[in-house]
C-alpha cells in the first residue's frame, strides 16, 4: 500500500511516533515524518494545531511482511549453539 503525500493536523500531546503510528500504522515511519518536516525536528511534543507534511511511505501488504515460517531460524539451529 502507498499512501500518496498528504498534511496532518495535530493535536495536542502527539509526537512524531505517535503519529506514525496513527498514520501510517507503526512507529518505525516516524524518521520519514521528521524528514519531512524539518522545522519541527526540535519538538518533542506537539502543543496541537501544527501541519505536519505527510510523506509518500510504501507499507508492504500484511503478506509482504510476514516471515517465511519455512525461513525462520529456530532457537536449536542459532548459529550461536553450534
């Protein structure tokens, strides 16, 4: 899923990764969200109002980013038990 570049209005108490999460569905896009708006990089929390630029973020499908279960290492094949 791409969502396409957007503006978001925040409310009071919100951050960068509360945001993300809100938006884009997980914390981990919060580096994108402060990449494009530089001018709040410096706030820790928002005190609402503020119009934050909403970057294009490609999300993988829930499929995509799944793990293989055949590919997964189990904790008897850990290279560090060999």
């Amino acid at each position: 899923m791409t969502l396409s570049e957007t503006q978001y209005q925040c409310t009071a108490g919100e951050t960068f990764d509360s945001v993300a999460l809100e938006v884009y569905g997980d914390e981990k896009y919060a580096c994108e969200l402060m990449a494009a708006n530089p001018l709040f990089c410096t706030v820790p929390m928002f005190v609402g109002g503020e119009l934050l630029e909403l970057p294009v973020v490609d999300i993988p499908d829930e499929d995509e980013a799944e793990d293989d279960p055949e590919e997964a290492v189990t904790p008897d094949e850990a290279p560090w038990k060999e």
